[in-house]
C-alpha cells in the first residue's frame, strides 16, 4: 500500500512569508555585533562551500 503525502493549503502568500523572513533576518542582522559570521544568521542551514562545478 502507498503512504499519502499529507497536504495542507499556505495561510500566507509566498510572497507575504518572503518578506517576513526578510525582515526577521535583517532584525537579527542589526542585533548581531560588526564582524559577526554571516551564517550565523541562517541558523546553520546554509552550507558555506560552494558546489563543486
């Protein structure tokens, strides 16, 4: 038997969630001192290296 991907509708525009990440992120970027890393922003989730091309 196959397993049901569980689907749910977005409450907010895409754009709308856009934008607010956007300003959560630049809040945190005011907060943090000169020099700080800048992934520290992205909590973790953004990989530093580049691809391999």
């Amino acid at each position: 038997m196959m397993k049901r991907r569980r689907r749910f509708k977005q409450t907010l525009l895409l754009e709308d969630r856009l934008t607010a990440e956007a300003v959560r992120l630049r809040e945190k970027a005011q907060e943090a001192p000169p020099g700080s890393s800048e992934n520290s922003c992205y909590g973790g989730r953004v990989n530093a290296k580049p691809a391999r091309t």
